[in-house]
C-alpha cells in the first residue's frame, strides 16, 4: 500500500482521503465532488493546518508547473468554502490573512493507522478468518458466528474497530453498539467479554465507583463464561478485570496466557501481558511484550507508547522522552504521549517544560485530564499557590464523579506534606481505587517510600503479585534476540492487519539504530540497575502502572463529558531572564528598584518593604495599616529616599510621602496625584498625573522634589487622555507617559513630552492593548514598559525604541507583569507578578464547576444564560479573547466567536450574540452574531462600544460607550443611529435593563470633594430621566471584578459585586431604602462576574483567585 494511498485527515465531520481522492463525511456520505486544484489545495491546508500559509507557498504548490494568477487560488478556496458549508466570513475552516495568504484554522487529526471502517470489518469476518490484532477468537469466533447472525457479529466487529480508535465519541459509541448488540443478543459471549472491559474503563474514569463498577464488569465476565467463551478476547478481558478490580497478578498472568496461546499474535493480550510485568519490575519482559503488541495497526498508536511508558517505571528517563518524540513523530498530537513525556521531564529537572506541556494540552479536546498531573509539576516549581489550586479543583471534580485520590496525593507528596498525601493513597486503597495500581514504583512518591505506613500499603497492593519467569516469556513468544518474528497468514486464515514491509517500517522506525531492540536482557545505566535493586528489595516487586489502552479512552471520556494555550515567541529584547520571587506570600501590590539596583521596595498586605538585592536582608520600612493602602513608590536618583503614594480605603485621593532608607518618619510631599511619580535625573523636579473632573481633564505637572511650585507641563482633554505613569530620560529631555487615544480607534500608546516645552508627541508604530508603567534606560532612547501588544492576552515587559517605535519582549509567558521598574543599565527589573485562575461554576441547589484549567480567566468578561439550555462564557483558552457556549450539565463546549472583549449579551430568544470586537482601523464597536448560521454583521461604527445589555422584546439593546465620558445608548438590533440614554455621570457603565424593560441600572461613578464616589444608578427607559442613585461599594474600577448588574424577578432589588480586603461576595441593594446585603458569603477567593438566571433561582459565577507577589528579573546581558 502506497503512502498516498495511506493518507487519510479528519477535521470536524469531514474526512479527506488523499490516495482516493475523496472528500466525505465520517458518516459516510461522500460530498460533492472538488474541481481537481480545489482538491489539491485542500490537501495542502489540511497538511499544514494551523499555519499561515502564502498565497505564493499554495501557488508553488498546487500550480507548480505553469504560471497562474492569485484569483485561480481564490477560486479554488471558494470552492472548498462552497463544499465545507462555510461563508467567507465565519472562518469555521479556512481564515483569510488579508494580504497574506490563508490558514486551515480547525482540529485536523491524522488517522491513517486507523483503517476505513468497512476495510476493517472485511478483514474481520469469520467466514475469512479472524485478523489476529483484534480478535484472538478463532474457536469461539467459528462456533458463535455460526449461532448468530452475520449481522450480529460484525456489529460487535465494529464495536471493537470503535473502541480501538480510542477517541472518547468513538468510545462512547462502542458502548452504545455494545449494549444494543446485548439487547438483541443477550447470549453473545463475547459482546459481555467486551462491556468487561468498557465497565472497567467507566470506572477508572471516574464515571463509575468501583463497588459498583467492578460488581458489574465481575458479571458481565461471569456471564461470558457461562455462554462458553474460550477466546483470546475473552481470557483478556477477564485478565483486565482481575488486574483493575482485584489486583490479582497472578490470575490476569495466567488468563493472558491463555489467550497467547490461542492466538500468540493478539497484541491486545501482549500489550496487558507487558503492563503485568511492568506492574512487578520485570522490564525486559515488559518490553519483549510490548514490542510484539505493534502487530496491530489498528492500536498501533497505543502499543508504540508501552514502549516509551516501560522506560519511565524503569527510570531511565532520557529514553522516555527519546521515545515519546519517536511516537510524537509518527502520531503528532497523540495526547498520552506528550504526557508521557512530561512524567519524564518532571524527573529530570525540566519541570517548566512540563507544565508548559501540561497547558498545551489543558484546552485541546480531550487535554482536561491533564489537569490531574500538573498540580505536581507545580509544586515542583515550588509554586505552591497554584499546586493547592489544583488540588481545590480535583477536589470540587470529586464532588460530582469518582476522581482517585492518588492524584491529590502527589501534589501533596511533591509539597512535603507526608500525612495528608498517605491520608489520601489510604483512602485511595479502602475504595479499591484502580489508580492504586500506580503507587507500588511511581518516582512521584518516592520520597514516602521509608515511611512504615506508605510501605505497608504497597506490601497489600501487590500481595497477589507473582515470581518473576523469565523462561515463561520466552516459551510463549520465543527468543526476542532473534530476529523479530512477522505476522504469517495461517491455515486458518489469520492476518496481520498491515503488510510485512509496511510492518517492519512502522517498528524500525522507532528504533534510532534501525532495529528492533533485544527484548530480553536489554542494557540499563547503573543507576537505572540501582535503583531497579532498591526497589525489589523493598517489597518483592513494585512497579508503577498504566493500563495504556484503558488510559487512553479514559481520558478521552473524561475531557468529552467534562468539558491552547499558545503564544508566539517574539524576538527577545535580551539575553537569558532568570526570575527570583521577592515574596511569596501574595498580597503584592507595587514594586520598585533604585536606580543602581542594590534595593527593591515593594508594597505588600498594606505595608512597605525594602529589600537589599546583595544582602538578602530585609526589613519593614512602613508598617501595614487597615485603613491605608500604599498606590505608588519611587526611589529618588540617589537611592537615598523611597517616595510612597496612600490614600484611605474610603477615598481616592493619593498623598506622596518621602522615607529616607534608613527609616525616619515619613514626610508628606504633595497631594493629589494619578499613578505614579518620575523624577528628573538630578533629583531636583519630580512629574505627575493630576485629574481635572470639571475640565475633562488629565494634566503632566512638574513640581520641585519637595512638591513645591507645581506647573502644568501639559495637558490631555477627554477622550484622550494620560493614563499616569510618568518616566523622565536619563538625559533629563524628554517625559514618557501612557496614554489612551481614540485616534483611528480606541488604543492605548506612550506619549513623549518635551520636559522644557511641554509639547507632545507619540512613540510611532504601536497601538497597544494597555500600556502600565515604564522605566527609561541609560541612553535615552530605550524604554522597559509594562504593555500589552495584539499578540497577547496580559501585560508582559517589553523594550521599547521611544524614536523608530521598534518593540521586542523581555518576557513571554502567562503571568501579567505590573508597577515594574528597571535598574539604570537595564541589568535589574522588579515587577508585581500578577496570576489569576478563575473557573465558571453555576450555585443552585447543587454546586456544579462547569470549566477548568488555568490561565483561561474563564467567565471574568461575561456570563450569560440562554433560554436552550446553553450558557456562554468569555475565555482565554485558545490564547485569545473570545466566547464560549456549553450545556449546563459542562458537555458540548465550543468556542463561538474568534475574538471578543468588553462584555456581551444574548437575546432573550436566544438566537442572537451581541458582543465586542475590533472593527474598522482600530475601533472597538459591537457586533451581532445569528447563532443559527455563524454570520456576523457591525452594529455599531466608528465609535467605542461596550458592554450591551437587550431589551425583554430583543429589538433594542443599551450599551456603554467611550467619548468624553462613559455615556449610556440605545440601539436597534438592525442598526442605525445610537440614542443617548444616559449622560447624567461621569462614568455611567455595565448597563442592565430590567425584566419589564422600564428601567435599565447601571454602574456609576462622580467626583465629590476631590474623592471618587462609585454606586448604582437607576433610568427611566421611556423619558430617559434618572429616577434614584445610590453610593455602594461596587466594584467599580477594580482590575479584577466587572461592575457588572443584575435584576430580581421583580425589580425591586439590584445584585452588584463588592471588594473587600481582597474577597468579593455577590450583594444585593433594595432600591426603596437602599439596603445593602450579601447573597453570597465567601471568606475567600474572588468573584469576577456572575449571571442571575431569567426567572429562575441559580446563579453562575467566574470565581478563583488573584495571586500577586514581586519578582526581581536579571538579564544576562545588559538592555
């Protein structure tokens, strides 16, 4: 069989079979027929998708021998288009880079190793003998095929074709063929053999709990045997229930060699033969089964990684992950293997590599599981926050189904804490938890294994263990250092499910040496032999376990029932970055670095600290205070003073103080500032933001270091404005300052002032997504900023050309980078390291977590409810802004738009999305989405639109938008002119309307003695006029939190979040008295957002956590 004719894709319903020039469904239906280039240019995408491919590269490629223009291309997209059932617009498939080329954006899986199902159930039928890959029934096979229908057989055929295809629907749908096979057929032996096996897996995935699992799958076995089951299929699927349900090595040993001898070829049964052995140390066995169960192309994907798995229990680490990248290469995005390879990486000090590893694979279809392994990378790392976190959500998971408690036990192994991670393998071990199974040689705990309580429960995991044999090995499948034996058609028709070359290749391929490796007494380093000794000697034989095959379609089930992050690697700005965590504790909430970089100071819980980078020592400069927090610090040139900005936890106002380092009593400066301080290079002037409410003003002023003799520098009216954190050159020139414009667009950009003229200017040729602080380097021209660029979710530290605008990261990773603050040569920064995790969760009667994962910020810019029974959410799991639709029960999870920000609403009829996107040049405006067809229309233009909230009859929506202020409109669902609605405060945001659609309450914010006041505001839909406002402490401005607002049935209470002492709870104010009172009472955590159901008595929630501690960056080679 040619490599063409082998080339087979499948994307969404879609396969794509190159060899047979065939484009179909997987159901089977063939589509229509593709123009010959069109075929070819599909064939092309799908082998590249993922990636921007040129219209020169596609050109190259389809059309490489004559000379053809662009619109040949654009016509044969058109027709791939035409046949997927895609518009131009909606990118399901192929997305269109203008002025670039095109991208085959969807999940492109290859499945060659997986034959065509009606192939497959050919070469399975009895009366052609039976394919000794799958099925090692040869005397059952004949004897039932002749009791039961054809149909009747092939039907189980195929359920087993399903189940070896190893995806979760694919499953799913073994179960189902199964159970209406059973139905039908109720003394079909091997069909009960079958659902053994299915039962066991539902139980390892948690689906089940084991005493009423296993109960099941011990039936179904019985009942096998009762019908006169004598197969290979058979004795394995009885021998994976002794060894899952009752840990009985010795009967599944002797059951698998029961099947061997019937059909010594079943690599079903050589496959759970090798795990046997890998469970009780015998390596070489293990790897001599292993190597003999490649015979089967339909679980080619799954014995390969024995290989790889044999390795890790042996411990040789390096050749784990040397053969997880052979499996890699021969199945790209084969799941188990790259999590095979983490295990390893973990061992061998690369625990970054692993969890970046584990979070590629967190978002991906079927990644989810994932998340039970990456909890002990972190703790690792030394992460400890995030390592908790992890356990929290398995622990939440275990509310709802069976998740082992060995996975919380590595986590707390990896911490140190010995009494809670046995407390929870003893718990483990009393449930008959397979996952047991894994603790006997597992390198995660061996630093339990001196502790007498850990010891004795490995002892009664293996107590049925048996002597190793290895003479039985080689009776069975005979001398593995002769050459390896291929499959041979036998007198009863039995085949290899590939040809002889083609099996030959797939195996050597896998071997660097091009051969097969010796299977009995292969070489292991002395340390591998050391420590293979130690741990023999410590209970007869422990070994760690996987049962591969069951492994994989659990997880699979697990990710499908339950539920990529990528970021492009810029070119660096620097050398080599080595982080070290000033605290550790959280709470850190500024930071700064003198300009020598001997000290850092960092406000942390409401106090100052100063650090000395040399000595280590640190010391309390400015004790904490309930009532003050600290919002800005500065070093003075010199590095002689540190300069703090408080202001009272009730007021807004912010007071610099300066505080020589070696202590004293803090002398106030100046009062009124936004943002932080700068000062001139010789000490003498210090610049700053000031807000002017009355003037729809943000001026730069300069006064004496003293804060004598202040003077407007410039000035910014709105909607343009400084956003307050000032830098001054080296050279004393020139002032930078971030800024917000609406110049072709709401964007953020830095601003350059003239420090003698005042005038100002912009850097050129980036408009950034946020801009925070930034620190000027020695020449002048350089500066480190804190921004956030298209390419990206969060702020990360960049450096900056202040002349040509020319940008290249110093950091690239998921955290968000704040209030950072470089050393004058470039070598030092400090910054506040910002993460926050945050899951949907839906609060009724019942508690249910409806995402997971991290660093997706899952719901924190919209939660919505439909009325079909499908809730949407905003998330980062794809690495991007954008919205995201799910049953209420966590099944059918989609990503709906590509990207989106600043909120979003549904229709009460649920057919229509209104969300935020970037529309023409750079502006932010509303589009609405038909959720039936995908199509996608502006609604608003030219201006900055936000946060829409519908009208009950769906023709209207009120949304924010941004000019002078934050102004409230109302819009039509088919376009138009916006009427204002609301004008009446300076920020007037989150609008919601009522259930009647007479009132619309919304966020508000106004200035009061020079303090900003936030509350709730509350208008008349009809005349457009205020009818009350209330000052509340909603979270109005905070970074976190969304000032989000929802109604009560009926209208006589609002529900609003509020921030306290850095917890949020849900409250709720009686607009007749303006009585405020909580609805939810956390003690910790944060609330981002929520959703009150319509007319209903639930609520969802984004909840999580918001972690927050300095880090002191150095750069190898200077900025």
């Amino acid at each position: 069989m040619s490599k063409e004719s082998k080339e087979i894709y499948e994307f969404g319903p879609f396969r794509l079979d190159v060899g047979e020039h065939i484009l179909k469904r997987v159901d089977g239906e063939v589509k229509c027929a593709l123009p010959e280039k069109a075929f070819q240019t599909l064939v092309v995408l799908a082998r590249n998708h993922g990636r921007l491919l040129t219209k020169s590269e596609l050109l190259d490629a389809v059309w490489a021998d004559s000379f053809v223009e662009e619109n040949n291309l654009d016509k044969a997209v058109h027709a791939i288009r035409h046949v997927l059932g895609e518009s131009a617009k909606s990118d399901t498939y192929i997305e269109t880079v203008r002025k670039h080329g095109y991208r085959f954006v969807i999940e492109v899986r290859r499945v060659d190793s997986q034959f065509d199902l009606n192939e497959a159930v050919t070469g399975l039928r009895t009366s052609g003998g039976n394919r000794v890959g799958i099925l090692g029934a040869p005397t059952e096979s004949a004897a039932v095929g002749a009791k039961l229908s054809k149909t009747a057989f092939e039907q189980y055929q195929q359920a087993r074709v399903k189940y070896y295809q190893m995806t979760a629907p694919t499953t799913l749908e073994a179960r189902e063929m199964i159970a209406e096979l059973l139905r039908t057929n109720p003394d079909f032996a091997l069909a009960h053999s079958l659902s053994a096996e299915l039962t066991t897996l539902e139980v390892i995935v948690g689906l089940k709990w084991p005493e009423t699992g296993f109960a099941e799958a011990r039936e179904s076995i019985a009942r096998a045997y009762e019908l006169g089951a004598d197969s290979a299929d058979f004795y394995s699927a009885a021998a994976y229930v002794d060894l899952i349900a009752d840990w009985d090595f010795a009967a599944a040993e002797e059951k698998l060699s029961k099947a061997l001898a019937i059909n010594p070829l079943y690599s079903t049964a050589n496959r759970m033969m090798a795990e046997v052995n890998m469970f009780q140390c015998r390596h070489d066995s293990a790897s001599a089964y292993g190597t003999r169960a490649q015979v089967d192309e339909l679980a080619l994907m799954v014995n390969t990684n024995i290989l790889a798995i044999s390795r890790f229990f042996a411990r040789d680490f390096q050749a784990t992950i040397d053969a997880c990248d052979k499996v890699l290469a021969l199945y790209p995005g084969f799941i188990i293997a790259e999590w095979t390879k983490c295990w390893a990486l973990e061992q061998v000090g690369r625990v970054n590599e692993a969890i970046a590893g584990y979070k590629k694979t967190l978002s991906r279809p079927y990644g989810e599981p994932a998340l039970r392994w990456v909890g002990y990378a972190y703790a690792l790392a030394g992460d400890r926050h995030r390592a908790l976190d992890t356990a929290s959500q398995l622990q939440a998971a275990g509310q709802v189904h069976n998740v082992s408690p060995t996975h919380l036990a590595t986590i707390y192994a990896a911490l140190g804490e010995t009494d809670k991670a046995i407390s929870q393998i003893e718990r483990s071990f009393e449930m008959r938890d397979p996952w047991m199974l894994w603790i006997a040689a597992d390198p995660r705990f061996d630093n339990l294994r001196e502790n007498r309580r850990f010891d004795e429960i490995v002892k009664r995991v293996l107590e049925k263990a048996t002597p190793a044999s290895e003479e039985k090995v080689t009776e069975i499948i005979g001398n593995t250092n002769e050459p390896r034996p291929k499959p041979q058609i036998t007198a009863s028709g039995q085949h290899a499910l590939v040809d002889l070359a083609d099996w030959q290749t797939l195996i050597d391929r896998l071997d660097a040496d091009e051969k097969a490796p010796a299977a009995i007494g292969h070489t292991v380093s002395p340390v591998t032999e050391t420590m293979e000794r130690g741990i023999r000697q410590r209970a007869d034989s422990y070994i760690r376990w996987i049962p591969l095959a069951g492994l994989i379609i659990v997880l699979g089930i697990a990710a499908f029932l339950g539920a990529k992050l990528w970021l492009p690697t810029p070119k660096s700005a620097a050398g080599p970055v080595s982080q070290k965590r000033l605290t550790t504790e959280g709470g850190a909430t500024r930071a700064a670095i003198s300009p020598d970089g001997r000290y850092a100071a960092v406000a942390q819980n409401a106090a100052l600290i100063l650090f000395d980078l040399q000595s280590g020592d640190e010391r309390v400069l400015v004790p904490a205070s309930k009532d003050i927090r600290i919002m800005t610090i500065t070093f003075s040139p010199n590095g002689a003073d540190v300069y703090f900005g408080t202001r009272r936890v009730d007021q807004t106002l912010v007071s610099i103080y300066r505080m020589p380092l070696t202590g004293g009593e803090p002398i106030k400066v100046l009062d009124d500032i936004y943002g932080s301080l700068a000062f001139s290079p010789d000490g003498q002037k210090i610049a700053f933001v000031r807000r002017y409410p009355e003037l729809n003003e943000y001026a730069l002023l300069t006064a004496d270091s003293d804060g004598s003799d202040p003077n407007k520098l410039a000035t910014s009216r709105l909607p343009d404005r400084f956003d307050g954190s000032p830098a001054w050159s080296a050279d004393g020139g020139k002032i930078v300052c971030s800024a917000i414009r609406l110049d072709g667009g709401f964007h953020f950009t830095i601003a350059t002032i003239d420090a003698l003229s005042g005038t100002v200017d912009y850097v050129p040729g980036q408009r950034w997504k946020s801009v925070g602080s930034m620190s000027w380097l020695a020449d002048s021209r350089s500066i480190v900023v804190a921004a956030q660029h298209d390419d990206s979710i969060n702020l990360q530290v960049w450096r900056v050309d202040s002349e040509t605008g020319a940008a290249s990261r110093i950091t690239d990773d998921s955290f968000v980078y704040e209030s950072i603050s470089s050393s004058t040569d470039g070598r030092f920064i400090v910054a506040v390291k910002v993460r926050q995790t945050s899951h949907v969760w839906i609060l009724g009667d019942q508690i249910v977590q409806l995402t997971a994962g991290f660093d997706n910020y899952d719901g924190f810019n919209g939660l919505a409810w439909s009325v079909d029974g499908n809730i949407f959410y905003h998330s980062r799991a794809n690495g991007r802004d954008t919205i995201w639709r799910v049953k209420t029960d966590g099944s059918e999870a989609a990503e709906i738009t590509r990207d989106a920000g600043g909120g979003f609403a549904i229709s009460p009829d649920g057919r229509t999305l209104v969300f935020q996107d970037k529309q023409s040049a750079d502006h932010l405006g509303l589009q609405i989405m038909n959720l039936a067809d995908g199509s996608v229309r502006s609604l608003t233009r030219d201006m900055t639109a936000s946060q829409p909230s519908f009208f009950p009859d769906g023709k209207r929506l009120v949304f924010s938008r941004y000019d002078t202020k934050l102004s409230l409109y109302e819009i039509s669902v088919d376009g138009g002119q916006p009427k204002l609605l609301s004008d009446e405060f300076r920020t007037a945001s989150t609008p919601s309307v009522s259930p009647s659609g007479r009132l619309v309450a919304f966020a508000i914010n106004r200035v009061q003695n020079g303090n900003v006041q936030s509350g709730i505001g509350v208008a008349d839909s009809v005349t457009k006029k205020m009818i009350s406002s209330h000052i509340v402490k909603i979270a109005l401005g905070s970074q976190y939190e969304k000032s989000t607002i929802q109604w009560s049935a009926d209208e006589s209470e609002v529900y609003y979040l509020q921030l306290d002492n850095s917890v949020s709870n849900i409250m709720k104010l009686k607009l007749a008295d303006g009585t405020v009172t909580n609805v939810t009472n956390f003690t910790d955590g944060r609330i981002f957002n929520f959703a009150v159901e319509p007319g209903g008595n639930r609520m969802l929630i984004s909840r999580g956590i918001v972690e927050r501690d300095a880090s002191l960056l150095q750069i190898d080679q200077p900025l």
